[in-house]
C-alpha cells in the first residue's frame, strides 16, 4: 500500500502530538559528565541523559554514549527516541519507527559503567494481525538493579480498542507481566526484591508482580 507524505503525516499526526506531550522535561541537576551547551534532560548518581541539538547522548563519566534522535526526518520512514529513563548506572529508552502503515517501538537499555554498550532489546509489545498496526510505549521506568519495566500500547485499523501489555525485561529475559483493556500507570521497580508495582487505568487498584 502506498501514500502520499502528506497523507501519511495527517494519519499519524494526533500520535505524535501525544508522544511529543508525554516527553520528559528537563531537570535541575548539575551538568556533570555533560559537555557544556548541552541541555541537560535526567539525571541518576552521576550519570546524566542530554540532548545536543536533536542527538540524544547519556554519559557517566568519561563514557558517552549517543542514543538516537529526538526527532526523526519530516518524511516518514522516520526513526526517533520517545521516551528514556536513567537510573544510574543503566538508561533505558523507547525507540519509534514510522513507516507508511505502521508504527513500531522497540525498548532498549544500556549499561553506561559497561562501556555504553546495549544490553538488551524488545519490542514494546505484540502488534496485532492487521495489515495497519501501531505500537507505541505509555510508561518506562528503569532500575538501578538493571531492570527495564514499561507499558506498552498495540492497536490496528479496523480494531475498536488498543491493546495494553506490561513488560519487564533483563540481561538475560523479557517477561509479558500482564495484559489488558486499559494502560498502564504508576511503574515503579524494586532491584533488590525483584518486584514491579503498578495500577491498571489512571486509579485503579496497585498490583505487584515478580520480575
């Protein structure tokens, strides 16, 4: 199936926006291992996460490592960073890719003591048997520990209601924790138990679960 660039802009136009919105804001904290000019995103012990221009970059250290771009091309394909979260030593960050009739995210995280090198990689959820999916990522969090946790969206043309699926992955495993109708919110991970808690909808009731 083929479209027009500006076709495809309108179709994932109310997407972006809410993607763009749901960006982290920028913090406070003291540029550190950050070159100077750069502006400073997150921040987690001494590591940093950064943005020069529209590159994004995490350091800790004398490590740097560069981790995509904030924005993609004005044509689709285009490939971006979404969302991330620090938690020092390790960050973690969703990567979209755009194309004609889809839309796919993949979460990654990196261990910035180790080099700056990636650790582990999945996709952000399951996309649904359609020929027009669209995958995208609610919520990341990640753990000092080393765990990944993040919410993850999946829906399709001609499918009335979005999918929602719980993630958390390690080195060495990525679990599907749950399933449902609704998003979900309020992530939160504790490395030394191994445990997630999060609610299911804006208020609804707090779970938790082994990871």
């Amino acid at each position: 199936m083929s479209a027009q660039p500006s076709a495809v802009l309108s179709r994932f136009a109310p997407l972006v926006l809410a993607l763009a919105l749901a960006a982290p804001a920028a913090s406070a904290a003291s540029p550190g291992c950050a070159p100077t000019g750069a502006k400073l995103l997150e921040s987690s012990g001494a590591a940093r996460v950064y943005s020069v221009g529209t590159a994004l970059y995490a350091c800790l250290g004398s490590t740097r490592t560069r981790l995509g771009v904030l924005a993609g091309s004005r044509l689709a394909p285009a490939t971006r960073v979404t969302r991330y979260a620090l938690a020092s030593p390790y960050v973690a960050i969703d990567t979209v890719q755009m194309g004609v009739d889809n839309f796919a995210s993949t979460v990654s995280f990196f261990d910035l003591e180790g080099g700056g090198l990636a650790v582990a990689s999945a996709p952000a959820a399951k996309a649904l048997p359609r020929p027009e999916t669209f995958v995208s990522v609610t919520a990341l969090v990640m753990s000092a520990g080393g765990i990944v946790a993040w919410s993850g969206r999946s829906s399709a043309v001609g499918v009335p209601k979005p999918t929602y699926e719980l993630w958390a992955m390690t080195a060495e495993y990525a679990n599907r924790v749950a399933k449902g109708a609704q998003p979900f919110t309020d992530l939160k991970l504790y490395p030394v138990s191994h445990k997630l808690t999060w609610r299911t909808g804006q208020s609804g009731p707090l779970h938790q679960g082994n990871v």
